[in-house]
C-alpha cells in the first residue's frame, strides 16, 4: 500500500509540477536538502547525489571532477523522488534554490571548461536551473552555468577526463575564433586568430558545441580541422590528447607541465617532477620571459609565445629565483 501511495504521490508531483509554476521546484529542492554548507547536494539514481563543492565531502566518493568541482557520493538511503536529467530542449527553465525559483533563460551557453555559462536571472548561490517539470538542467555557482550536457558526460563517464587539441576559443564575428594555442602541445599547429571552419567535414556552428565535442571526444583519436588563416583555408590533421587546465582549475598551459596556480599566480598545486625546481606551493610568479605578469590570462598570453623554452621568475619571502621552462 505505501509503494503505492508513493507511486501515486511521484505521478501526481510530476504531473502539476509540469503544468506550471516553479513552486513544486522549490518544494523538491527544499524536501531533498540540495543546499547545505554552501555546496550542492542534488540526489540522482539509486542513493546517489551529485555534489557540486570547493571542499571535499565527507561522505563515500564515487568520483570526482576537478575540473568543475563535482563530486559523485554514495549515502546509505536514497531520496524517492531524484533529479533527472532531461537532455531534450526545455520550453521554460527558472534558476531554483530551497526558497524560491525565478523564470528565465540562459543568455550565454557554456564554452567548454574556459566560460561558463550565463543566465537571465540571479539567486543566492549555490543553486540549479530546473526545467517546469522539476528536471536537473544546470548547476549555477559564483564563476557561471555548469550546463546539464557536462552533468550528464560526469554521470556517464567511468573517470573523468577531457580530450584537447590544443587550442582555446570563443564566439567572434559570427566565427568561432581561437584566442589561445597550447605552445607544449607536441605538432600544435593552431595560431591565434584562426577561425575554425570544420571538424571532422562537419561545420562547426559555434565555440560552445564546438568544444563538447573535443572535450568529450577519446583520448588518442585523429581528427581533421579545416581553419581560415587570415585569406588562407588550411586543413589540419590533430590528435586528442589529454587536457590538465580549465574550469576552477588554473589554466595557463603550464598545468600540462605540472604546475598550478591560483588567481593571485601563487604555485598551488605541483607535480612531483616539479619538485625538483626547487618550486613550493605558495611561490608566487612574477615574471614570463622578462614580461611582468599580474594573473593567469596575462600569463597564458605570454608564455604561448615561447614555445622552445620560457624563463619563469619567482618570489618566496622577498628572494626571487628563475626557473626553465622546455
């Protein structure tokens, strides 16, 4: 009888839920506890929850996307009504939290792990965009929109890892226009400025549809790329390989090499090979190749210049010191 019951209550909710207002959203995000400790708690199949959170959970970790600061954790119950993820096109959409939902609509898509996305309305943070049936479409945090295709490939993907061919773009002149090339990728041969025409004999239409399918794609595989240069059209043949910048993490082409840094250019995270620079956390770059750098942008921009070898200068405790780059 209470399976039953249930059964009835879900249909019932779905139903008006679908019919209208946002009001039964909220109600969902309220009885689920989604909002707890300034993260994101959304429960999904099974006793299943996607996080979204700068601090480790304390619960068991399926997995973990470093990139988008999502996490996957199991709990011992499950909640009975989960969010779903409805990869169909939504007629209406409205950003939700635990108290109340704003109709709107998203301004700015999401362009791979270099721009979130942007929506037409604001809440309190953290909060997600529900479609009018109460399905999962985006996560919205402080940097912009996680959209649901990037929550679905983390629900769907064994380990999480993105594909790179080397280059970062965006949207410009009615062109998708590369505004950065990875100068360690090996035979990257993207220059700033290209517009990007096909991928793989398809046109591509846009920056973000154009990078879900380099950063979805496998690791290893060949692609072809036709790009206009200038007056000229050239076509490449690339390789995807793996990406190691991007989203909440630092994205300066030096992650590939091992180092990461924060906002400020201090070293956050180093890899073990690194170590042997001399490098901690916490050293805070000063200088790219006799240019003085302020943030990862100004850093990004420089150093793909330098592709042979880049001089680093840093500081720790008022002493500076150099550090090679090949």
């Amino acid at each position: 009888m209470l399976r039953l019951f249930l059964i009835l209550h879900l249909f019932f909710f779905n139903v008006y839920a679908c019919k209208g207002g946002y009001d039964f959203c909220v109600k969902k995000a309220k009885d689920a506890k989604i909002i707890h400790d300034r993260a994101l708690f959304i429960p999904v199949e099974k006793n299943h929850r996607i996080v979204f959170s700068r601090q480790k959970p304390q619960s068991k970790i399926l997995k973990h996307d470093p990139f988008l600061s999502l996490y996957l954790i199991e709990e011992k119950t499950s909640f009975a009504y989960p969010y779903d993820l409805n990869m169909r096109l939504q007629l209406g959409t409205a950003i939700v939290n635990a108290e109340e939902a704003k109709e709107g609509s998203m301004l700015v898509h999401q362009v791979g792990l270099d721009f979130f996305g942007k929506y037409s309305q604001k809440l309190s943070l953290p909060a997600i965009i529900s479609s009018s049936c109460c399905s999962l479409e985006a996560v919205v945090s402080k940097k912009g929109v996680i959209e649901k295709e990037y929550l679905q490939y983390f629900l769907k993907t064994k380990k999480v890892r993105y594909a790179d061919i080397g280059v970062r773009v965006n949207d410009a002149n009615r062109s998708v226009v590369v505004i950065a090339s990875d100068p360690y990728m090996p035979d990257n041969p993207f220059k700033k400025g290209d517009c990007i025409l096909y991928y793989d004999n398809k046109k591509v239409k846009n920056a973000a549809s154009f990078m879900k399918k380099v950063l979805f794609g496998s690791l290893g595989v060949k692609h072809t790329v036709q790009i206009k240069r200038g007056g000229t059209l050239l076509t490449f043949e690339v390789q995807s390989r793996q990406r190691y910048g991007g989203g909440f993490l630092s994205d300066t082409f030096l992650e590939q090499k091992g180092i990461y840094f924060d906002e400020g250019l201090h070293v956050s995270r180093l890899k073990k090979a690194f170590k042997n620079y001399g490098l901690k956390s916490g050293d805070r770059l000063i200088q790219v190749n006799g240019i003085t750098v302020k943030n990862q942008e100004e850093l990004r921009k420089y150093i793909e210049n330098f592709k042979d070898c880049s001089s680093l200068l840093f500081e720790r405790n008022n002493f500076q010191f150099f550090v090679k780059i090949k």
